[in-house]
C-alpha cells in the first residue's frame, strides 16, 4: 500500500500521479504500485512539487509495518531505536516570548467569583 499526499502542488502533478494510484480526496492519492513505480513516482513528485509539499507513506517488512519520507515539510521524520517518528520543528525563541506565563483571566475570574 502506498499513500502520497500533496499541499499545493500543481494539477499537472495530480494528474500524472492519478495515472498510478487512485486520488481519494484532493491531494491524497492510494494505491499498490511496485517499489520501483513508487520510486520513480516520488522522483517526479519531488522533480514537480515545486513550492508544495509532499509526503510519502508505503508499507514495509519493519515493527511499524510502515514507514514514511517527506519533501518540504517542517516536520521530519526520525529514527528512534528502529521506530519511525516525526519530529515537530522546534519553537523559536520569538514564540516562547509570546506565550504569557501564570493564571489565565478566566480561572481568575472563576477563584475571585467576578
């Protein structure tokens, strides 16, 4: 089995992709091609993602029974001791500032009964 899902890609990509697998919602397209249609259709989707994203899921011989690859994509994936995560991209110090530490103005209004 193999999934490839698209986030603004161009149509001509869909379309070449719909050659091979089916597309089952805009972007996400299903199938059980060879390994070696699969490899040749991730070429092209990283040949002609262009500013999209792309991401890649397909079944394996491993703990998981799958595994995944991305191409553009802030989150990536890692090897954990044989196990495939995903890694979400760490936030800057310019996030951290805006996070306001302490009670929120509702749970004080809650304590104090305002």
């Amino acid at each position: 089995m193999t999934v490839i899902v698209l986030t603004t890609c161009s149509a001509g990509l869909r379309g070449l992709l719909t050659r091979w697998l089916l597309e089952i919602s805009p972007g996400v397209f299903v199938g059980g091609p060879s390994a070696r249609v699969r490899e040749v259709l991730w070429g092209e989707v990283q040949a002609y993602a262009g500013n999209g994203r792309a991401l890649l899921v397909y079944s394996t011989n491993s703990e998981q029974g799958f595994t995944f690859e991305t191409f553009d994509h802030k989150w990536e994936p890692v090897d954990h001791e044989g196990m495939m995560l995903i890694q979400r991209p760490r936030a800057k110090s310019a996030d951290a500032a805006q996070v306001k530490k302490g009670w929120s103005k509702a749970s004080k209004r809650r304590r104090f009964g305002r």
